[in-house]
C-alpha cells in the first residue's frame, strides 16, 4: 500500500505491477525477441511460462483489459 500524492491509500500488488509492465510492453508491439516493435528486447513474462495465465489475469484486474498488438504467434497462455 502506498499514499499517491497525499489522495487516499492506493492498493497495488507486486505482481500486477509486474505482469503490467509485460503487459505494457505487450501493447505497444511486443518484445523485439518474438519480432516486436517494442523497445524492449525480450519479454517480460515468457511465452511458455506456465504462470503467465495468472500473471496476465492479474495484470487485468489490477489495470483493465488492454490490447494485444504484439506479432502472432504460438503460446502457452
């Protein structure tokens, strides 16, 4: 828990922090290591990860759904 700029407590978890900055890197293009346009050049969270599902379900609830612009390809999740 944390205080945002004195405006009340805000509640976020150290995995919805992490699987939102995979998520970010997700939506603007994905990682340059699956073909991406994203600066990054690997992902944040694998494609085969077997706990990608929960981290992609905890960065939803902790931000909203958001979109998918990374390349098409095979994953676990």
């Amino acid at each position: 828990m944390t205080t945002l700029y004195g405006l009340g407590t805000v509640g976020l978890s150290a995995v919805g922090i992490t699987s939102g900055l995979a998520t970010i890197g997700i939506v603007v293009g994905g990682a340059q290591s699956v073909g991406g346009t994203a600066r990054n050049k690997i992902n944040g969270v694998s494609d085969w990860n077997p706990n990608g599902p929960y981290y992609n379900w905890a960065s939803t609830a902790e931000f909203g759904a958001l979109p998918d612009n990374s390349p098409a390809r095979m994953r676990l999740w």
